[in-house]
C-alpha cells in the first residue's frame, strides 16, 4: 500500500516571537493517502464510514437475531449477539476515530484508533466467519421461517437465501477491507503528527509542550 501513499513537505514563513522580531521557516509535513487525500481528512472520512457500516450490521443483527429467535440454536444465538456486540465496539471505536481526525492534534489520538480496530478486526473476523458458517448452512432454518407468511419481508428474505449469502458475503468483506485501509491512514496520519512534533520541537526546543 506504500505506493498509493505520499509525503510533500511544505515551507511555510512563521513568526516564532515579537520579543526577536525575527522571521524562521518551518516545515509542514503533509502525507497524501492516493496522492490527493490528506491522511487527516481520510482518517475522517473513513471513520465516519465505519460508524456508518457497523451501525447497520448491529442493526441487521439485532432484528435477525429476534425475529428468527424461535427458529436458531443456542450456539447461532451467541454467534449472531457475539457479532452485534462486536459492532457496537466498532461504533465507539468509529466515534474515536472522528474525533482523531476532526480534532486530533497528538499522534496518541490516531494510533489509539489504529489499535483498537487492530484489536477489533480479529474479533470482526471470528464472529463474521460464524455467521457466515450460520447463513450458509441455514437450510432447515429457511425453509421453517419462508412457511410463515405473517413474516413478512422476512419470509422472502427465507425464500432467496443464494441472495443473501451473496450480500453477506460482499457486506463482511466491505467491512474488512475498510478496517485494512482506516488501519493504513490511521497510521499514516499518526506519523505525521509525529513529525510535525518535532519540527515544532526542533523550532521552539524551550517550550515546555515539547
């Protein structure tokens, strides 16, 4: 992914004191996600996305999980509950990475967020394969719910289970891959506060920040 990704620095005039009078030049580091987005504003964007997906996946669960209740087993339960838990993480994790990329100003703020979604990708994986492993061998139970007609759009959903395992399919692996590339510019942006840090260490070394 290195390549997609660029750094420029920018030299920009600056007043450090009125007490010198004096004019420095400090460096502004500014890394490029695809050579056009700012790692501050992808970070931004990508978070709002995840809170976005992971608010509609525990939704689509949490109304599964009760509608189709009657007819799964103890361990389809725990799978499919597992799996709005972990969204719901995902979503506080969401929220962290929008206030990094909004408001952040410390390399903490983003490698906290990169961490988490490190941490919670392992658990989206696990509890995304179960469920998966439920859709794919939801026969029986398709074929008990698609009788109930008072079901609604469920019973249709019942009726066209290739359909949903397409989707499901395409909806866990969207979410992976955007967990991998929120992870990439997370890291990114982290390593351009740092320097950015420093710089502003190296231009003003009596400031007690640095």
């Amino acid at each position: 992914m290195s390549s997609v990704a660029q750094a420029t620095a920018r030299t920009t005039p600056v007043l450090p004191s009125t007490e010198t009078g004096t004019i420095q030049l400090t460096r502004t580091t500014t890394v490029y996600v695809l050579r056009c987005i700012p790692a501050r504003k992808a970070v931004l964007v990508s978070a709002v996305l995840l809170l976005v997906y992971s608010d509609l996946l525990c939704a689509a669960g949490w109304v599964i999980g009760n509608k189709l209740d009657k007819y799964l087993t103890n361990s389809q339960k725990i799978a499919i509950y597992f799996h709005v838990m972990n969204c719901v993480f995902l979503c506080g994790t969401s929220l962290l990475g929008i206030y990094a990329g909004a408001k952040g100003k410390k390399p903490k703020h983003s490698q906290l967020f990169a961490a988490f979604l490190l941490g919670q990708i392992l658990f989206g994986i696990a509890s995304g394969v179960w469920c998966l492993h439920i859709i794919f061998t939801a026969g029986e139970i398709a074929t008990k719910c698609s009788a109930f007609v008072q079901m609604g759009f469920f019973t249709s959903i019942c009726r066209r289970l290739s359909l949903v395992k397409g989707l499901s399919v395409v909806a866990f692996t969207g979410l992976w891959m955007l967990e991998i590339v929120t992870i990439y510019v997370a890291n990114r942006f982290a390593k351009q506060l740092r320097e950015e840090d420093l710089q502003k260490s190296l231009s003003s070394p009596t400031s007690p920040a640095y």
